[in-house]
C-alpha cells in the first residue's frame, strides 16, 4: 500500500467523521464519497487498492444470501410482472443512449453504446476498449451514472415516501455469536474466490451471494452480517467512488461528465415512468419497486436496501437479471443498434 493509498483511505475516514459529527445522513457512505470526489476533483492521486475493495464487497453478498429462504425462492414466481420490465428498460435505456451520446455528445457508436449499457463499470470498460470505445469516457459516464443514483435516491426515498436512514443496518457486532460470524466469513471468502475461478460476473458479490444462501437455507446461517461490517462495506465502495475522478481534466468535466449528467436526467425520468407504472397496477411497494428499477450500480442499491429495510430478494433478483442480460447480451444488443445510420 501506497501514501496515495493511505491518504486516499484517510481522507475518507475524515469525510465519515464530519458526516457523523454533523449529524448528516449515511455518513459513511456520503462522508467518504464527498471527501474523496472532492479530493479527486482538486487533484490528488486518489487510490484505491482494489483486493481490498472487492472484499468488502463480500459482506453485500453474504448479507443478501443470508436473506434467502425457502419461502423467497417459492415467491419468486409472483413477481414475474416487474421482471418482465427489465429487459424493456435495458432496450430503452440502449437506444435512447446511444442516439443522445451520438447525437448530442458526439461520441462513435461504441463508445456511445457501452456508456449507456446500465452494466457493471469494470464489464463494460472492457466490452468498450474491446470494440475500439473511449475507455476514459465510459469510465467516466459510468462513475457519473452511480454517483448520482447513489446521491439522489437516499433524498427521494426520504422525501417522498418517508424512509429512515438512521436505522442501523444490522445488529451490533458484539450481540453475534462467534460461530455465526466465522460462517458468514467462510461464505464471503470461499464463495469470492470460488467465482472469481469460474469466471462469473460480479464475482465478489454473487459468489457469497449463493453460498451464503445454501448455507440460509440448510439452516447453518441464520442472520445478516453486523453493523459495523455494513458500515465498513459502505465506507469502501464510497471511497471507490470518488476515486474514479481521479486526474479528471477541465475538458473531460465539460464533455464527458456533463454528458453522463444530461444521460442521468434521462434514466430518472425513465427510472419514474416506470415505477410509477409499477406503483399504479400495485405490482410492488414503492420503495422495493424504484430501488429495483433505478439503474445504479448494484452494490450501492443493495446498501441502500439493507438500510431502508427493504425487500432483498426481490430487488437483488431485478439487479442481477439486469447485468446478467446487459452482460450476455451486449455483442448482440451492439450489432441491433449499430444498424442505424451512425452505425
């Protein structure tokens, strides 16, 4: 570890500290992202020891596998309505994308068509330097797109239908028993290590993601990770965040990050439309049903899941037939919206 990887992880804890010592909400998942875009922003080396970050990333997984049970499984054939509404999303948020990047940003299709993929950032990086895109520009758009579902969710989720950010995310560590907290680390070490083996997608999420949900349903685990871990899982992907401005330039803010921010518009317009569908034919809660839809990335909605208390099951489930469709089916989506006339 570096001294950019130490100040990068220090100016993070003190972003925590000003959050929790002005009593503002999430402090340590907006404490640290302030801080750390603000660094990045004023142009310090702001680093991130990715191992590190991807193990964190673990404790989402074995919260969400730990919420998995026989009687979830069984209800999944009940919300086939809204699942239904992914794949509609990830075509309309393609098309649209790539005519606004094309049209108004003036970038080449696939630089275009991997910017507005509502896939993971690091999947689409590559898609996009495979196909010949601009990997700084995706990059970019795509930190943008998180960054402001990751702000402006938490605010509609207060304003308009009440949520408590202050609740604790789970229970204190020192309640837990310690059999308890070496399974729920076994599932999260085995089960990252084991995807990242067989190549699988999100690796350091959906590999204790299944492993901590066999382990729910035989009966061996029976509660979510701590609060404290939570917490530290929060504090990791903020400052992961911020760090994707690093050495941002004044051109790249112009162009690339004013266009990831016109692109936002449109996918919380769409994101509403949506829901408010979902809402109105009474197909889920208001909150499960935009935590589910919003386009973010799929660890920061789980964050916000655990800590409104909502439904899991159902949001993960949306998330991952999302990136499992935006992943499986890029080459052949590409080559659909390619056809047209900047194709």
């Amino acid at each position: 570890m570096t001294a950019h990887h130490l100040l990068t992880y220090a100016l993070g804890l003190a972003g925590a500290v000003v959050f929790i010592a002005l009593n503002l909400p999430l402090p340590w998942l907006f404490g640290p992202m302030a801080f750390c875009l603000l660094g990045a922003l004023a142009g310090l080396q702001i680093k991130t020891v990715k191992p590190l970050g991807e193990a964190m990333r673990t404790i989402l997984g074995v919260a969400v596998g730990a919420s998995v049970s026989v009687g979830l499984l069984l209800g999944l054939g009940d919300i086939w309505a809204t699942l239904l509404l992914v794949p509609v999303m990830v075509l309309l948020i393609g098309w649209i994308g790539v005519w606004f990047f094309q049209r108004f940003a003036g970038y080449d299709f696939p630089t275009a068509y991997y910017a507005a993929m509502p896939g993971g950032l690091q999947d689409m990086i590559v898609f996009g330097e495979e196909a010949g895109g601009n990997v700084r520009a995706i990059s970019l758009i795509h930190a943008t797109r998180v960054l402001v579902i990751v702000v402006l969710l938490p605010l509609i989720l207060v304003s308009a239908w009440g949520a408590d950010l202050d609740r604790p995310p789970g229970a204190a560590i020192a309640s837990f028993d310690p059999v308890q907290l070496a399974i729920m680390a076994g599932c999260g070490l085995i089960g990252w290590q084991g995807a990242k083996r067989l190549g699988l997608f999100g690796a350091s999420i959906l590999g204790p993601l299944i492993l901590a949900a066999l382990a729910s349903l035989v009966g061996i685990l029976n509660t979510r990770p701590p609060a404290e871990v939570i917490w530290a899982a929060q504090y990791f992907i903020a400052v992961g965040i911020g760090s994707k401005y690093t050495g941002v330039t004044a051109k790249e803010l112009r162009h690339d990050i004013t266009a990831g921010l016109g692109f936002c518009l449109i996918l919380l317009g769409l994101t509403a439309v949506m829901v408010e569908g979902v809402v109105l034919l009474d197909l889920a809660a208001p909150i499960d049903a935009i935590l589910s839809l919003a386009p973010g990335g799929q660890a920061e909605l789980v964050v916000l899941a655990l800590i409104v208390g909502a439904d899991i099951g159902f949001i993960v489930a949306h998330h991952l037939l999302r990136i499992f469709i935006v992943i499986l089916g890029a080459p052949i989506l590409a080559r659909l919206f390619d056809r047209g006339p900047g194709g």
